[in-house]
C-alpha cells in the first residue's frame, strides 16, 4: 500500500518542488509562448526586415543578398508614394466611417437592449462574418453592377442624375458604382463593420452608468456628457476598432481587385511585387510601411491617453 | 436470378477468375521501372478524369495502362504555378509562355531528352523549337496545348466584329454612335503591354517593332504613351475571368481582349457575344509541359508527356479548354462532343499569334531589350493613372 501512495503522490511532489523553484515553474510556462513569439513572430518579421534591404537585379529578375537602400527610395517614387496614399487615405476613412457607424450600435447594445435582444444583436453584428469573406467580396460586384439592384433602387427613386454627378467627383467617383473608390469604400465599411461595433460596445459596458447621471445631475447637457465624459471613456474602444478597421484595410488585397477602379493598394502592390516578378525585397519594403504607420498610430493614441483607461 | 446449386461453385469459379484477371491486368501491363505515382501541376480542365464530366476523361486510361497514379494540383495563374514549382515537389507543370522561361532561368525545370519520346516527331513543327521551351537547342519541355487572346465583343453592339484592336487603344465611337470611354477593358498584368505594342506594330510601323515582347527603350516609351492614353477610357483592368464576364453582363462592358474560355461560356449562356482575331493579329499562349528539376517519377513523367501527344488527349482537352491540339492530326480525331474545335478555337490563325513569353534583358532584336520587371512597375503606375 505504501508503494502505491507514493506513486499517487508524485505529481504532488512534483508541484512542491515547482513551488519551491519558481524560477524554473515561470520557466516552464514561458517556454513554449516565448519560442512561438521569438521564432516564428519576431523571427519571420526579422526575415522581412532583412529582405527589404536586398537587392534586386532588374537584369536576371533574380535577388542578391547584397544590402542596399534602393527600395526604401523606391517607395518615394511618385507611382508608389501613390498606392501608399491611396492605400493610407482609404484605410483612414474607413475607420472614421466605421466608427461613426458603429457607435450609435454599440452604444444601444451596451446599455438599452436586454435579454433575448441582446443576443439578437451579438448575432445580428456578427452574422455577416459567419461566410466566407471572399464570397461576400464577389456577391458586391454583382450588388453594386450597372444591372445590379443598387442602380435598379436609384433608377426607380430617381436618382440617377444625383449618382452620375457623384461618380465625376475626382478621388471619390469612378466609371460605374462598381469600379468608383466610393464602392470600394463601402464594400470595406460593410466588411470590417462588426470589428469596430464589439470593442467599443465591451468599452462602453465598462463604463459605470453611475457616471453619466452624475454628468447629467450637476448640470451638463448631453452634448457635454458625451464629450467630456462617454467619449473619453470608450475611446480606448474606438482605438482598438479603429486598429482593427485601419491595419485590416491597410493590408487588404481582394476587395481591392474585385472592387473599385484601377489603381493598386499596398497588399495588391506586394501580391504583383513577390507574386508576377518575384521581387521579393520591394515587396518586404512595401511591407514595412504599414509597421511604420500602424506604430506611429498607436504612439498618437497613446499620447491621447487612449490607454489609459485599459 | 437463381443459380442452380450444381452451376454455383463453377459461377463462383468463373467470375473469381475475371475479377483476378481484371486485377492483375494494369499490373502487367505497367513497365517495371514507373514509380506508380505522378503530379502534375496544371490549369484547371487541363487535366480531366471524367469527374466534372463523364465524357471527357484522359487520366483513367494512362493510369491504367501505366500503372502511375495521377494527382493534380491546378493553379490559376501563371505565378501561382511559377511559386508551385519552386517548392519543388511535383514532377510535371504545364506552363504558359510568360512562366516556362522565368522556371528555366530559376532552374525549377530539367531538360527533357526527346528521344525518349517518340511522338515529339508528330508535334506541329512550329512549336517543336519555340522559343519559349528551347534554350540554346536545349528542350525544356512537350509543347501542349495553345490558344490566342481574342478581342471579345458584343454582337449587339457590333453588327460586323470589329477589325482592328484600335477599339480598345483609340478614343473613338463605337457602332452604336457613344463613345467607347468607360466601356472597354484591359488585362491587369503587365504582359498587356505586349498587345499593345503589337497594335503599334501595324498603327505605328516607323517604330520598326518586331517582336512586341523585345522592345528597345524608344519602342518602350511608345508603348507606354499609347497605355497612358488608353488608361481613362479603361472600365476596369480585368483580373478575373468571372468578373470580366459579369462585367461584359451587368456594367455595359463592350469590347476588350479576353480568352476563348469567356467567350464560350458567355455564348453558353446565350449572351450577344462573339470574338476575332483583328487584323494586326493577337498575342497568345502556348502551353509546354515541363518536367520539375528534382521530380521524383521520372518515368512516369516520361510516359505522361509521351501521353499528352496522343489524339485521346490532345482532342478532348482542346475541346473542353478552348484551345488548339500542340498535335496537328489530332484536329482530324473525335471529340466527345463532336465539335470541329480546330475551326471554332481559330487552328489556322497560328501565324497571326505572338505567343506570350517572359520580356528579357537579352534579346535576339535589339541586343538589350526593356526587362519584365520595368514592365510590371510602369505598368503598375499606369493603372494607377501616372
């Protein structure tokens, strides 16, 4: 019987002896998080780094590990600051309509709807991602085509003039609603949507309603509550969404080839770059500037004390 | 049916001895020394077993007769099948012509020793030394299957097909009395650039281009001005045949070059569509069956591209791609669906056809020609209205 105990007792023992060396316990408990983040995290944006800084022969299309700043200066060229811009402006702008879009949503989720609501809600927000992204991209060519019911609604309330007149604005309109930069921006607004709705709705369930009546009783209008004291606290909300919306759009490469009109965005460049001419360092170096971007973005953010609620 | 008690071990002898016989039957037949498997990496409907459609399957008959088992793995785009074949592990790849020079120079490819296949003799002679498989009087590859990149057109707009592919290059009126601004299309990849400098090769013959896809910097610059007038008319640079035949459908898309796929499938769905070759020609591909440089089944390799000439192959494929047989006696064999596919995917429009392959720095015309890849940055930028 003795012997049996023991055995049973080994992993007791085993814990007691972890307890008492807790260095080799958080040893053991990094290990494995700390191999996958150093190796294939750090490891493969370490890899990229290097690349961008190979060069490419133009000659035999082949690259050469000889280290080189030429397709850093590459990406000042007037074509390919354009797809930055491009890329930069409608990553930009989706966030700022998504997160107009989504707050009034997250704001009614998260303190008005109750019971089964609210499961409706959680649903009805994240219904649309339960298909398959490249479908939902494909069945918005057909949505927004010239014989599509979009130009069949605006044909029968009237509105063909008023679209005709929107399509010319340069930087906004296009040949049709299918190859304009507007529907281009709403097939991203419709898809990265549920990604700004849910943090900011988990942002605003924090916030103690005690507040917002404490606002209203010493005398603010609801503008001001809004301002001073709503939208400062769930701005760490609106900043997570808005990472998610913007890196999403920023490295998005199938909206941009079946949506919009001609005119490449960064994930597209990257595709033709290491895809069609196998210049892998461009590629990496186009890579790198949505790293560049997104940190920047989150040091503002930052500055704006957006996680200091966290 | 009752089987009488006295016929039941005879029945049972019988057919235990077709089942063995039928069993044993593509083990001899098979050559000793084939691995018993084989991939292939390849367009899709290049290669069938029956499974989308009982009538056209060309596998089930060589595994049988050879003993090696065929996997397929299709690929949508010529890169797709360059990054494919540089991971190394297939043996056979059916390249087009924009990729088959790129796996030779990457060395993804080996040399295919043609003696070892006795019907190279019964290939089209014009593609037995294309340049697009034949490095220094080394083969690369079986030349397959080819077919050129038509200008596809609405009938209803264009009672007679339209001559010239200036419809989609020049601002003009199209039949109908509107403009074609906003509703012509162009192939998003740079290797476009090639039909538009086999336009300028008749539009513009002071130019002196030879070859659209050897072009020296002067020819270059005429190319890209044509490309850079051309970019506001352009509906959208198409990418995906889906999308172009949405658009040719639903967004008032007339005219632009497309393959004889779109063209086909569109005239399926009894839409008012119709294709030609204008009269300064077309460019086109021609498909070559390379051999990966570190295949493991070479034998069955082997036996495929031996296969891959024969008219059960070569008739049946050309029909359900849309392409012409790389056999010219195969135009004469049946296809399962009976059709003259010679005539209808344009056999005898050959030497109209400048065949896709990969633009080099080195080149027969000029010495030094403009590389592929300034080919894919400028025309990246003209797309994107620069």
């Amino acid at each position: 019987m003795t012997h049996a105990t023991a055995d049973t007792n080994l992993p007791r023992h085993f814990s007691t002896y972890l307890y008492r060396h807790g260095t080799l316990y958080l040893l053991l408990l990094l290990t494995p998080p700390l191999l996958w983040f150093g190796i294939v995290y750090l490891g493969s944006l370490f890899a990229l780094l290097i690349q961008s800084f190979y060069t490419f022969d133009d000659f035999s299309m082949t690259v050469l590990p000889r280290f080189t700043l030429k397709n850093y200066q590459g990406l000042f060229a007037a074509a390919n600051l354009d797809i930055v811009l491009r890329t930069f402006s409608m990553a930009a702008s989706v966030s700022v309509f998504c997160a107009c879009l989504g707050f009034p949503i997250a704001y009614y989720m998260a303190r008005y709807a109750t019971g089964w609501q609210r499961g409706f809600f959680y649903i009805a927000v994240l219904l649309p991602m339960w298909a398959s992204y490249i479908v939902k991209a494909y069945s918005w060519t057909v949505i927004l085509a010239k014989g599509g019911i979009v130009y069949w609604f605006i044909d029968k309330a009237g509105l063909t003039p008023l679209i005709e007149a929107l399509l010319d604005i340069p930087f906004l309109g296009g040949n049709t609603l299918s190859t304009s930069h507007l529907g281009r921006f709403l097939v991203f607004s419709y898809i990265w949507l549920p990604f700004m709705i849910l943090p900011i709705q988990a942002s605003i369930e924090r916030i103690n309603p005690n507040l917002l009546a404490a606002s209203a009783d010493l005398g603010a209008r609801p503008s001001q509550t809004f301002t001073t004291v709503l939208l400062p606290l769930a701005t760490p909300g609106v900043i997570a969404g808005s990472i998610f919306t913007f890196c999403l759009t920023f490295g998005d490469f199938i909206i941009p080839t079946l949506v919009g009109p001609s005119g490449l965005f960064i994930g597209t460049m990257v595709y033709t770059q290491q895809g069609a001419i196998g210049n892998i360092p461009m590629a990496a170096a186009f890579t790198v500037v949505p790293i560049i971007v997104i940190g920047l973005y989150l040091i503002f953010a930052k500055r704006m004390g957006a996680f200091d609620a966290l | 049916m009752r089987i009488p008690e006295s016929n039941f071990a005879l029945t049972v002898l019988i057919s235990s001895a077709l089942t063995l016989s039928v069993l044993l039957q593509p083990a001899q037949a098979a050559d000793p020394t084939g691995e018993g498997t084989l991939s292939i990496v390849a367009w899709p409907g290049y290669i069938e077993r029956g499974e989308t459609d009982k009538a056209y399957d060309w596998v089930t008959e060589f595994e049988g007769a050879t003993g090696c088992k065929v996997t397929v793995k299709t690929a949508g785009t010529s890169d797709e099948m360059v990054s494919l074949m540089n991971q190394g592990s297939y043996d056979l790849v059916t390249a087009s012509g924009d990729a088959s020079l790129r796996l030779i120079a990457g060395k993804k490819v080996q040399s295919i020793d043609i003696a070892k296949i006795p019907s190279w003799k019964r290939l089209d002679e014009r593609l037995q030394n294309a340049p697009w498989h034949t490095v220094n009087g080394v083969h690369y590859g079986v030349p397959f299957v080819w077919g050129p990149n038509v200008l596809m057109y609405n009938s209803a707009v264009f009672p007679t097909a339209p001559t010239s592919w200036a419809v989609v290059f020049e601002p003009q009126n199209l039949p109908d009395g509107k403009a074609n601004k906003g509703r012509v299309q162009a192939y998003d990849g740079a290797i476009y650039m090639a039909d538009a400098a086999l336009y300028l090769m008749t539009a513009k013959p002071e130019l002196g281009i030879k070859d659209p896809y050897e072009l020296n910097e002067s020819q270059y610059q005429a190319v890209l001005d044509i490309l850079r007038k051309q970019q506001p008319m352009i509906h959208r640079y198409w990418h995906d045949y889906n999308v172009q035949m949405s658009d040719f459908k639903n967004e008032g898309v007339v005219v632009s070059g497309a393959w004889p796929f779109q063209v086909n499938m569109l005239q399926a769905e009894k839409q008012p569509i119709a294709s030609v070759v204008p009269q300064e020609g077309a460019t086109g591909w021609a498909d070559t069956t390379m051999m990966g440089a570190s295949a493991k089944n070479p034998t069955c390799a082997y036996k495929w591209l031996e296969w891959s000439l024969s008219d059960k192959v070569q008739a049946p494929v050309s029909e359900w791609f849309g392409a012409n047989p790389g056999v010219p006696e195969a135009c004469k064999a049946k296809a399962p669906g009976g059709s003259d596919f010679c005539t209808s995917n344009g056999f005898n429009n050959f030497s109209q056809i400048k065949f896709w392959k990969t633009p080099q720095a080195t080149c027969a015309t000029h010495g030094t020609c403009v590389p592929y890849s300034r080919w894919t940055q400028d025309y990246i930028a003209i797309m994107g209205g620069r």
